[in-house]
C-alpha cells in the first residue's frame, strides 16, 4: 500500500520531567505525518473539509518501544493498512537517529460529512487517487 516518510525533531517542550518525549505528543507527530501522506498523494485536508468532507479519529493504538528525548530527529513512516471504504486505516513506524525502531502505531479515522456528521463512503478522488 501507499507508503510515505516524514520528519519530526523533537522539540524541548515535549519531554516531561524524565527527559523524554511525553507520551501525549505522539498523537501529533502522527497527524503531522498523516498530513503529509495526503498531500503527497495530492489532497489536501483543508480542501476536503471544504467539500464538507471530515476525518475524525476513531481508534488510535501506540506501542511504545524505546524512549525518545530532547533534539532527536525521528523517521516517521505512515502505511495505507488497506484500500479505505468508511474508514482509513494507517499504520506507522517510528525510527530515532540510530535507525532504532522506537513506536509502532495504528490510527483509525471515518470518512463524515461534515454536516449530518455521519459516515460516508471515501471519496472517488481519493480511490482514484490510490490507484496510481
């Protein structure tokens, strides 16, 4: 499936009192990994929201691997788990500097038309798209 990488150096404000990244920033790095995907793949986030077209998340797992800490530059890799219908599922891979893999992940979002917020099917353009 469609695969892309992304870059996040770890800032100082997302450590905690142990020096690490706190868990609670992973969801970020995720999103901002996630975004990228999509506008590799030529669609934009803010576009679809104008299409009336939103990308909640509904599951979200984390498998914390090996600590993280202040400076380092993480390798995030972001997979299409399967063709989307309602929902896209992404899984991710986390490297520090070292090629060490550091956290695994899986996010869950739903296709939802903004104004009935209810769930639609993915969007053709988006189909067509993945089969690229």
């Amino acid at each position: 499936m469609k695969s892309h990488t992304s870059f996040v150096k770890v800032r100082y404000a997302e450590t905690d009192q142990m020096g690490v990244v706190h868990h609670g920033n992973y969801p970020q790095y995720l999103e901002i990994a996630r975004l990228a995907w999509l506008d590799e793949l030529g669609i934009s986030y803010k576009s679809m929201e104008v299409e009336g077209i939103m990308l909640p998340v509904y599951e979200l797992n984390l498998k914390y691997i090996k600590p993280v800490t202040f400076d380092e530059k993480l390798r995030i890799e972001t997979r299409l788990h399967e063709i989307p219908n309602v929902k896209i599922i992404f899984d991710y891979s986390i490297y520090n500097e070292r090629e060490e893999l550091v956290t695994t992940a899986t996010s869950v979002l739903v296709f939802m038309d903004s104004k009935t917020r209810r769930p639609v099917r993915c969007p053709d353009y988006i189909l067509e798209k993945l089969k690229d």
